[in-house]
C-alpha cells in the first residue's frame, strides 16, 4: 500500500512539471513542447487578424516571400512554425488579399504545408518549375501590387536576395514583373507590431529577465574582492541556458567607482568591457536580454555593493539615479503617433538640457528582434538625429527598448557618472506603459 501511495505521488509531481520546468526563485518556463505550440497560436492569430489590416494600410494585395534554407528573408523567419527551424529548399510563401471580399489566402509555393497556417499550392508533378507555378498563381489573381522584401534603409525588410530577385524577374511576364514594389512599410509593420496576446507573453518575458538580474545583482552571486564583472556576465549565461531560455547579445557588467575617472561617451560604447573585480562600494551596471517563444527583451539596470558601515545606497547616489528616470520620463511623455524618431529625440533632448541634464538617447524598437523594425529614436554616435531610420513615424502597438543615459557630477566623488538605464516599453494607443514596470531605485548588495 505504501509502494501505492509512493508511485502515485512521484506520478504526480512528473505530471505536475510536464507543463512547466519549475526553478527555484519562481521562474516558470515552458517545456517545448509547450513554447511550440504558444508560437504557433500566436502566429495564427497574427496571420489572422493582423495581416489583413497591415496589407489594407500598405496597400499591397499581394505579398511574395521567397527564402531558401539556412539563407532566409528575416521577415519569413518570424513566419515559420516551431516544428521550421529553418526554410526548406526555395520556401516561396504568397499572401493575396482581397479586399473586397475580405478574404486572405496563405499559399506556399513549395512541396509541403508550412505548418498548419499556409497550406501548400503547388503540385510538382503536374508543374515542375516553381517559378512556373508561382506565375500562373500570380495570374489567376491579377493583382494591382506586388510587394516584395527590398530596402536600403531597413535590414530586416530587405531580405530577398540578388539570386532570386534575379529568377523571380527572369520568370514573370512583363505584365506581372511591372507590379512590383517595394514592400517595406509592410514588413517593418508586420515586424514591429505587437499584438494583445505577443504582450501578455511579453510582460511575463521581462519580469523573467528583471527576476535574472535581481539574482546576477545579488550577494548570492556577488563576493566582493572575489568576484570578477566576467565572473556576473558568466553567471547571466549560464542562468539563461540553465532555463532553457537564449540570449541574443553577450551581456556585459561594468563598474563606475571613487578615484577612476569616468570613460568618454565614446570609448564606453565602441571598446570591450575590461574585466574587473568587483568591491564594496561600486556602482554596477549591467547590459542583459533574452529570447523566448520569438520575442525578445533588453535591458540594463544598476546595482551598488554597500561599504561596511553602509545601510543603504548613499543618498547622493539615488539622486543621481532619479536623473535618469526623469530623462526617461521626458523622453516617453514626448512619444506621440506620428512624429518621427528625430523629432522625438530632438524634443527630448530640447527639453532634458533645459532642465539641466546632460542626456544621451539610442532608444530602438525591440520585440521579434532585440534591434527590431521601427522607427529609431537616437544613436549612441548619431544625437543629431538618424537618418532614413529615424524619420520613421511611430505607430501603434510598437515596443521599444528604452535607452539612454545622463552624465551627473558627484561632489562626493569628485568625478562624473553616468546613470545609464534600458527598459522594455509599449506604445498603444496614443499612450506609452513600461512593459514590466521600470527600475526606480538603485538595487543594495549587502555582503558579509
């Protein structure tokens, strides 16, 4: 009986966590199994009712996508299934929408279903050229545009390579070649819109990445005198892969401290970040992100290891830190639908030096990639204004990282310090929200 009672209760707790992987400090991801089908569920809804809507404002009815494995557009790879790690062979993938009727079609034009969500339209037997039985598909419908994936300005929207740009062209009658344009604004929109279900699983993806950091800026993690900046950077790694979870970028920890005069805005942002032990009495900061279910976070935050005789964060420093949020305050307050990246940036920074700040703002937009689509609000070397990128208007539903830095005089120090900060944002409608609230108060290590 006792065996009984035992093997029910292991059968249990195993069917308990088939859902979830559960570890310690609360974090809650995703088995696979789990995270493929979540992805897939959001990308249905965003094919069913997104797409449509983008195609109407952009005003292409036709969408082509051609990719071929390990080559792929980064438009169509926001589009693959969990069970598409990559393309197959020439993926060529058609969008037709009718307006009129309301209808869209997702059609491949390859030998398999891509997933459950665009079926598959050419039988090779009967037709073995592709290209072939893409034009006659074309033909049948006779649209007015046909949208394809070319920009200078945008990466991520120009993702149709010469080679097939080149057959695509040699392949299509006259009459169908001179329909095509540029599909630009359609794939940074399809790339930088954010719909309500991607933002339930995007705030739960970056309380994730605040609970890593809240552990990296820990006495847990942090010796002083012992632990190294790489040592931190090595933890944030590991904690991520541990999880079962990817990073996009290699984080980085650096240290600002008395007696070390502050490096230039310059070499800060275009040299590696040395190794150093950390002490009592630094200030930390730290540069993290991560990838989850094709949605990703970035974010950096501070954190100060207490002297000895210390009980809190010196006062002089949480002054400081307030500076920082107020430059962040003045820069979403200055976010409004329409208005360009540059004049964001210049309004923002109009105002930041009015109040007597010394600011910087690189803030970009941030989801399906961490550098995403969208429009660019400042570079780190580039406060005049982005071109191209930052002319860009801002739209609704859009995420951005929100990305700056002021430079504040400590007396206490007799120095300079930079509070530097990042946190995921979500402009709706005509109204800005952190996406998991922001860091107002500078994180106190206490060590033994």
């Amino acid at each position: 009986m006792k065996f009984k009672i035992v093997v029910i209760l292991v059968f249990c707790i195993f069917f308990s966590c088939t859902k979830k992987v559960l570890v310690k400090n609360q974090y809650s991801i995703l088995e696979e199994k789990d995270r493929a089908a979540l992805k897939d569920k959001l990308l249905e809804d965003r094919f069913t009712n997104l797409l449509p809507e983008l195609m109407d404002k952009s005003e292409i009815d036709m969408w082509l996508l051609i990719s071929r494995e390990y080559n792929e557009d980064p438009v169509l790879k926001t589009m693959l299934p969990a069970t598409w790690l990559n393309a197959r062979r020439r993926t060529i993938i058609v969008f037709y929408r009718n307006k009129e009727k309301n209808t869209l079609e997702r059609l491949a034009v390859a030998r398999y279903n891509i997933g459950k969500s665009i079926k598959s339209a050419w039988d090779k037997e009967k037709e073995p050229n592709q290209w072939v039985a893409l034009a006659e598909m074309i033909r049948e419908r006779n649209p007015k545009k046909i949208g394809i994936n070319f920009s200078k300005h945008f990466p991520l929207a120009d993702g149709l390579v010469k080679t097939d740009y080149d057959e695509l062209k040699e392949n299509l009658p006259e009459e169908l070649g001179s329909k095509l344009v540029s599909a630009e604004k359609l794939a940074i929109a399809w790339i930088e819109t954010r719909t309500k279900k991607e933002l339930e699983l995007f705030r739960e993806l970056v309380k994730i990445t605040h609970d890593i950091i809240d552990e990296a800026f820990s006495e847990e993690v942090i010796v002083p005198g012992v632990t190294s900046t790489d040592d931190v950077v090595w933890f944030l790694r590991q904690k991520v892969t541990s999880l079962g979870l990817e990073t996009w970028f290699h984080p980085t920890i650096d240290v600002q401290r008395n007696k070390e005069v502050l490096k230039s805005h310059i070499e800060s942002f275009s040299k590696g970040k040395e190794e150093q032990i950390i002490q009592k009495g630094d200030l930390l900061h730290c540069d993290f992100g991560i990838t989850y279910v094709g949605l990703n976070t970035d974010c950096q935050q501070h954190a100060y290891v207490l002297k000895d005789d210390e009980k809190q964060v010196p006062q002089f420093l949480k002054d400081a830190f307030k500076k920082g949020n107020r430059l962040q305050d003045i820069l979403t307050s200055s976010m409004k639908y329409g208005k360009t990246g540059n004049q964001i940036l210049s309004e923002s920074l109009s105002q930041a030096k009015e109040e007597g700040l010394k600011p910087s703002i690189y803030t970009h937009p941030l989801g399906k990639y961490g550098h995403s689509a969208g429009t660019t609000i400042g570079m780190w070397d580039s406060q005049n204004g982005v071109p191209f990128k930052g002319d860009y208007p801002l739209q609704k539903n859009t995420a951005y990282a929100i990305e700056l830095n002021t430079t504040v005089t400590i007396k206490e120090w007799q120095k300079d310090i930079r509070i530097m900060l990042e946190e995921a944002g979500f402009f709706g409608d005509d109204v800005f929200e952190y996406v998991n609230g922001r860091q107002t108060n500078i994180k106190p290590i206490e060590t033994k």
